[in-house]
C-alpha cells in the first residue's frame, strides 16, 4: 500500500501575487446606453457614504493563467470524486452528476425567487411534490422546505416543539427542559439551548443505547422533548425506540428525530413510525446533494399533523384548480426561517435523486450503506490494536465507531495519527474524537457509493498502518508524508490570531512585520 499515492504540489501563490498591472482577462460589451442611464439613476438613489469612493482592489490576472491557477489548486485539494471519504456521521456521498445537470437547467437556474408565483409554477410544483415524498419517507404529514441546514432544520424543529407547547398545551413556561443524549451529536443541545431550554444530558448505557432508567428519571413535567436520532451515533438502532417514544409522550413531552442517519433506514422503516412527532432531513446526506464549506444546503422538517400549524411560512399550497401558490396567511406559524423559500437549487438535486431511484432504489441505498459499514467494521475489529466499543455483537447501520484505545496505550499513535497517515494512502481520513463516549474514536461511514475494491483499499491501509504503529510509530506519528500540505500544528492553525482570511487582512500583517 505505501508510496501509492502522491498528492498535487504547487507552489502556487495567491491570485493577487500573480497580479500584473495594465493586464485584463475579459473585456466586456459595450453597455447599452439605456442601460447605462437606468444605472445611473440607480446609483443616485444611494447614500454617499454607501458609495464606493476607491476602485475595487482585483487581481489582474490574463484569462489561461487564471484558468491554470484554479486547476492546480483544484488538484491540491481532496474530494469524493478522487477517493473513499469515509467521514462518519457526516455522510460524503457521491453526487451523481445528473442531479447537477438538472439543477443547471436553465428553467430552473435563471429562475428568481421574487418572481410572481403564476410565473413559476413548475418550480411550485416540483417543491410541492417533494414535500410530499419526504413526508412519505418520513411518516410525516406536513414538511417545510424552507432550512437550508441540518442544524437550521434543528432549530426549527426545536422551535416548533417551544410553539406547541405555548399554544397548544399552555405549558411554555414549566416544560423548560430538552432531554439529549451523550452520544447526540453537538449541535442537539445547541439548538436546544438557542431556542431557551435546559439541556438535560441522558447517559448512555453499556451497549451505547438509551438507558431506559435514566430516561424513566429525566422524564416529567418540565420536559418539553427528547432529541434522538435513529439509529444513533455509535451505529446501532435503538432497539427499545417505540418504549422509548412512549416514556416520553406519558410525560407530556414530544419527540425530535435527528435525521442525520436516515440514510441508514430510508425505504425500511419510518421516523413516524416510530413514534416521533418532528423530525429533520439533511439532504446533502441522505438524498446527495452537495456537503460542506457552510452552504448551499437544506434541513427540511417534517411534522405529525397536530404541529402542522406552526411551520414557517410561506406553505406551499395547491389550488382546487391544480395550480400552486404560496400561503402566507397561517396565523399560528413561527414566521420564516429563510429568506424567500429555501436553497431551490439543492431541493432540485434532491428531487432528481428520489425520483431517479424511487422506492426499491432508496431502499436498496440504505442496504448497501449498512452491509458496507458492517463490512469494514468486521474488519477492522480483528485488527491488532482496534477494537469495536458498544454492542459488539450487534450489526451495525450506516456507520461504525472504531477505538484505537489499545493502539494509542500500546504504542503511542493515537486516532489522530492514523487519520493523518491515511492521507497518505489516498483516502480521507474518518471522523475523529466523536462520539465522546468511545476513548480514542475512528467513526467510519462508507456510504453506499463505495465499492468493495475500494473498502479493501481501505481496511488495507488500516492494517498496513497498525503494522507501522508497532514496528516504526514515529511514521505514523509524523504523517502525512505525501500530501499538498504535510504535519501541522493544529493549535497554531485553529488559533484565530493566526487564520488570514483575506488578502487584505494579510496585507495588514504583512505592514505590522515590516
């Protein structure tokens, strides 16, 4: 396995750095002289002090050599599309490219969003019907779209469960606390907390599931709900949900489902079902849609029928003509959540996913998703200094957390060593550190995109690290060795004195140390 991967090393500066001054890389049109009034009467409608006094300060770079610019840092840079990226928790499916196609379309892309609902009405229409399919997938009766993120959709829901306590049960200022587990995954009981309650912490118990006893105690009159995602963070379904559920709804609460792992169940079993009343969708997880730098992205909720009055608005509604608009008149809703409806292009991606794959499909994704993740975690747990924590003889989901505890106690490379040398091997490194409860984690989730041919790469490198860790741990302790960027002082690098953002901000610095 070893010296089989060699990342890009550029040494590429700055696109300002490469800035030669007279030098333009497009010149446009001429502009229309009416144009040019209707932006003159624009510009005197603002304020002086909104007006830019000095040009903009943009690099002038010819057009081939911005074109070579962007590709070397292009092949700098790591992607689903170059390796395995088992990122557990985090699901980095591929996209397939024609969900892309279609979200490019140009009835879709040049579509604004303040245009007149008459005037989009194939866009109303695609929003609509994947409300209902989630709703399906789901068990849910009402779906807003309108998140743009997981953690935004959590919120929201987290909201809505405040909104029916206040109108419903009358009961907003005794039900102040929200029951989370210390497995969730951190942005739980931050939403939780932003939406004004007290996160309770329930313990989990020796098989990494929901002590039923602690929840039994957490459980009463001040619990506005439970937040829980199924099958949780170790990887393993919760056997006792429906009790679960149960104890909860005795004590007057409801129950959030974070959809986080519905890749794992999606087409098998409903969150509905099981006994949720709100429940998020992350659709850069399970429905593929793109994944990370903070956007585009959606979270769309879904509600049991007795929440449905307080989704954000607008609704999307179907008139007894068959035509669609959007109802703004829902006098018990919690008001918006994203400006105008949502990030349509994501929600179009999402649409053509569902639709190419249609039930069988999305049920045979799940299966896949779990027999991969089971595969390496019967792996991996036969290799020496890993070992598999919690319910050891229960299959896994979606996902497996492995611990490199006896590794680290017997040789000193810790779980962030061996992420760091699998880099070396072509292949992102998993998830580290979480979920707390498991010393030394590895969370691992291969998706259903990946192949056999590519998991063995995988569990090989594994192997070939373990070996390395107890013949030579300081390779292991000194990876990576083949990247763009090698071994870096993760303090140094997260300290926000030290993170340049802009290269105005790196101007600035420079002039201080001149």
């Amino acid at each position: 396995m070893s010296g089989t991967f060699h990342q890009a090393s550029w040494n590429e500066p700055v696109i300002f750095e490469k800035s030669v001054e007279g030098v333009r890389s497009h010149v446009p049109p001429p502009v229309d002289p009416k144009i040019r009034d209707l932006l003159g009467s624009v510009d005197s409608l603002l304020p002086s002090e909104a007006r830019r006094s000095a040009p903009l300060n943009l690099p002038r770079t010819p057009e081939m050599q911005i074109v070579r610019h962007f590709t070397r840092l292009s092949q700098m840079n790591y992607s689903v599309t170059l390796g395995t990226y088992p990122l557990g928790s985090c699901t980095m499916k591929y996209n397939p490219l024609v969900d892309e196609i279609v979200a490019g379309m140009p009835g879709f892309a040049w579509l604004h969003p303040g245009q007149d609902p008459r005037t989009v009405q194939g866009a109303l229409e695609l929003m609509w019907e994947l409300e209902q399919w989630i709703g399906e997938i789901t068990g849910m009766d009402e779906v807003t779209l309108q998140p743009s993120a997981g953690a935004h959709g959590e919120f929201t829901g987290v909201m809505l469960i405040r909104e029916y306590h206040r109108q419903v049960t009358g009961e907003w200022d005794k039900r102040h606390e929200m029951i989370i587990p210390d497995a969730a995954h951190g942005t739980n009981p931050a939403s939780a907390t932003m939406a004004g309650y007290k996160v309770v912490v329930l313990p989990s118990n020796d098989e990494g599931l929901v002590d039923l006893d602690a929840l039994k105690e957490a459980a009463g009159p001040a619990t506005a709900g439970l937040m829980l995602t199924n099958p949780n963070t170790i990887g393993v379904f919760e056997k006792n949900i429906e009790e679960i559920t149960g104890i909860v709804h005795d004590a007057g609460g409801l129950v959030y489902y974070d959809g986080a792992n519905l890749n794992a169940i999606m087409g098998i079993v409903r969150p509905g079902d099981m006994g949720f009343d709100v429940v998020h969708v992350n659709l850069h997880k399970t429905f593929s849609t793109p994944h990370g730098g903070g956007g585009p992205g959606a979270g769309p909720v879904g509600v049991k029928r007795e929440l449905a009055d307080f989704l954000p608005v607008p609704r999307i509604v179907r008139r007894g003509d068959g035509s669609f608009d959007l109802d703004y008149d829902r006098p018990k809703s919690i008001g918006k959540v994203h400006g105008f409806y949502g990030n349509f292009g994501v929600l179009i991606r999402a649409y053509a996913y569902i639709y190419a794959l249609g039930h069988e499909g999305l049920r045979r994704a799940s299966e896949l998703a779990v027999l991969n993740a089971n595969y390496v975690a019967h792996h991996v747990k036969q290799i020496r200094g890993f070992s598999l924590p919690f319910s050891k003889d229960a299959p896994r989901m979606h996902e497996c957390v492995i611990s490199a505890k006896q590794l680290k106690e017997e040789t000193g490379v810790t779980a962030m060593n061996v992420a760091k040398r699998l880099l070396d091997f072509g292949v992102h490194a998993p998830t580290v550190y979480f979920p707390l409860i498991v010393e030394e984690a590895l969370m691992i989730e291969p998706t259903e995109s990946e192949s056999k041919e590519d998991l063995d790469r995988f569990i090989a490198a594994l192997k070939q690290i373990s070996e390395e860790a107890y013949t030579n741990p300081e390779l292991v302790k000194s990876a990576p060795h083949n990247t763009a960027v090698g071994l870096l002082d993760e303090y140094k690098a997260a300290h926000p004195t030290t993170l340049t953002l802009s290269w105005r901000m790196y101007q600035q610095r420079l002039k201080k140390t001149q």
